[in-house]
C-alpha cells in the first residue's frame, strides 16, 4: 500500500497567496510552507484549525522490571488518572491554546477506571523484551487500530488538527531500542538518559537494549515484528494515529521521541505517510535527530524540550494557529497599497 499524495495544486496556490500577503517573501520561513502543507493534506486554500487536539495514548511496559527507569509502573497509573482530570501538564497547556486533550488507555497495568481517560486497554501493560517479545502481533495490530479509529472518529467530530502525545513508564527505552533497530544506529546514538538516570543506570539501559536487538535479530525492513518485539501498546497506537491522518487527511503534529518512532514505523508500514506528519520540536533524546533525519521532517521548536505527554505538539500547535491567523488576514499588498515584492529565479538573482 502506498499513501495518497497531499494535492499539489492547493499547495502552490497556497504559496502563491503567501506572497501576496504584505511581507518579505518567505518572511515566515518554514510556517510558510507548514500552512500550506496543511491546506494540501485538507485539499482547501482555506485554512481552518480551530478545532484541533492532542491525542495521548497510555500504557505500561514491562522493560521497567529491568531497571532502565527511576520510577515503576504505579507512576504511570498516577499521570494517567490526573491526565483525564486535565491535571497534568499537556492538560494546561492543551487548555491555553484552545485543544482537546483526548487521553486512551491502551495498555495501563492498573485495573483502575480512570475517568476522562477512553478505556481500550488491550492488556495490562506489555511483557519485557528482554524475557519475551513485548506483544503479540495481534495485540500489536488492534493497538494501531484503535489509533485509526481515534482519528476517524475525530474527523467525524470535526477536528482539523491532531497532535500525538503519551505516557508510559519505560517507553524511553522501548522508543530507543525501536529507533535502533528500525534505523541502523547504535544503541549509544538512540538511548538517552530518560527521565533522568545516572550513568550506571544509563549503561544498564543500553545493555538491556543491545542484548534484545542481538537476540532478536530484527532487520530494519521488518517495521511491524520491531514493534511486536521492542516497542510498547503506546507506540502501537500512535502509529495507528499517524496511519490515521493519511486515511482520513488530517495532519498529525508528532511530539518526542516515542511519537516519531511511531511516525517512522507508520512510514515503514505505508510509504507516503510521512506527508501528513509535521515535527514539532528538538527532543533532547539523542534518537529524535536520528528519526527526524529518516523521515525527512526538521523539527521548528529548539528548546531541549523533554516534558512529553504531548507537550512539545501542543506549543507547536499554537505557532501553526499564530501563522494561520496572518495566512487568514486582509493584510494584503493591495490593501496596503504597496508594491508587491517580486520573485525571481536563482538564475535571475545571480545575476
């Protein structure tokens, strides 16, 4: 299956409007070409994201009894019950610019009915990599489609722009061995400290992830038995979210780490799916540059952001709402009356 391309036509009439709003040509840089990306995935010259939200998958895994994390899984069942109270940070954030916080639980250890939070917990939590394969290949794929039928039913809803977030104790190291196997890179290059392990700690994770990867044997051209293997319920159901935009042409904003593993995977699984996705900032794990590089997608915020949840998506949500307003605006050259700037070749400006 190959993605149906973004329409091409509404994207150059979109940077022809651009440059006849009253500015220097290209003057807002990559938002330019992000706002019409946008209108081309919804096939309009109109661009309307009012209506947008923040998608965060939850689950636990079970890597953690391996001790590649500072905190266990009670951590995540306490995120997870003040995230569907709007507790949590992506919540406030979410708030401020206007977006929904849509929490699902898909793989909580907890047996806890967290109100706020969609229960389609496949499993409580997922097995850890290094005894056993994380997840079947069934429980792999009803996960990406409870991505998909988020997004569907979002569309349905009439939201215009989703953003990816999630939470899940141990999902560093699921996301690092994941971004390793599905690129090539050294384990060194994909692990990070996380939410802040020390270099004994560190050295314990990548060890845990270079014997998985080594036991394993996974190729780079086997995106669904990686995520089977190393990945987590989390990282399933964001790669449904990604697959989801493409079919239903909403853009998905990616958060960190563990939203563009998932966008890279949904990639490998459907090539052409990487045009509906837009990066939102520079994660601080050392993957995320790795990642953003396969997917051909540069990521606008630099911040050394490494909050997750959905964080980082939901602050690039509301720049891409700020340049939206300009794109929207009468704050023409005609309406100015000025001369419009010109655009020539480079040829031409060689010259």
């Amino acid at each position: 299956m190959q993605a149906e391309d973004i329409n091409q036509a509404v994207y150059k009439q979109i940077e022809k409007n651009w440059d006849n709003i009253a500015k220097p040509l290209d003057g807002l840089g990559r938002f330019e070409k992000l706002i019409a990306r946008i209108g081309a995935i919804h096939g309009t010259t109109e661009i309307d994201i009012e209506k947008k939200a923040v998608i965060v998958m939850c689950a636990d895994n079970g890597i953690v009894e391996e001790g590649v994390s500072q905190s266990g899984q009670e951590t995540t069942t306490l995120i997870v019950r003040c995230l569907g109270k709007g507790q949590t940070s992506v919540g406030k954030m979410a708030a401020f610019v206007g977006a929904d916080v849509i929490p699902v639980d898909v793989g909580v250890s907890s047996d806890e009915a967290f109100p706020g939070v969609q229960n389609r917990k496949i499993t409580h939590g997922t097995g850890n990599f290094a005894k056993s394969p994380s997840m079947t290949e069934e429980q792999t794929l009803e996960a990406i489609q409870i991505g998909i039928e988020m997004v569907a039913q979002c569309k349905k809803e009439g939201y215009r722009l989703l953003a990816t977030g999630e939470v899940g104790i141990g999902n560093t190291t699921t996301s690092a061995a994941m971004a390793a196997a599905l690129t090539g890179c050294k384990v060194s290059e994909a692990a990070g400290r996380g939410a802040g392990l020390d270099d004994r700690g560190l050295e314990r994770k990548r060890q845990v992830i270079q014997d998985a990867l080594h036991h394993y044997e996974l190729k780079k051209e086997e995106p669904l038995r990686i995520l089977c293997t190393v990945g987590g319920l989390d990282i399933a159901g964001l790669t449904g979210v990604f697959l989801g935009g493409m079919l239903c042409h909403i853009p998905i904003v990616a958060d960190g780490v563990i939203s563009l593993v998932a966008a890279l995977t949904a990639e490998r699984l459907v090539p052409g799916t990487k045009a509906y996705m837009i990066a939102s900032h520079r994660s601080k794990e050392p993957a995320a540059e790795i990642l953003t590089k396969e997917l051909g997608l540069s990521p606008v915020i630099d911040a050394g952001l490494a909050l997750g949840e959905g964080t980082g998506a939901v602050m690039m949500l509301s720049l891409l709402d700020i340049a939206r307003t300009l794109y929207q605006s009468e704050t023409t050259f005609q309406t100015m009356e000025l001369a419009p700037y010109e655009r020539f070749s480079e040829t031409e400006e060689s010259r």
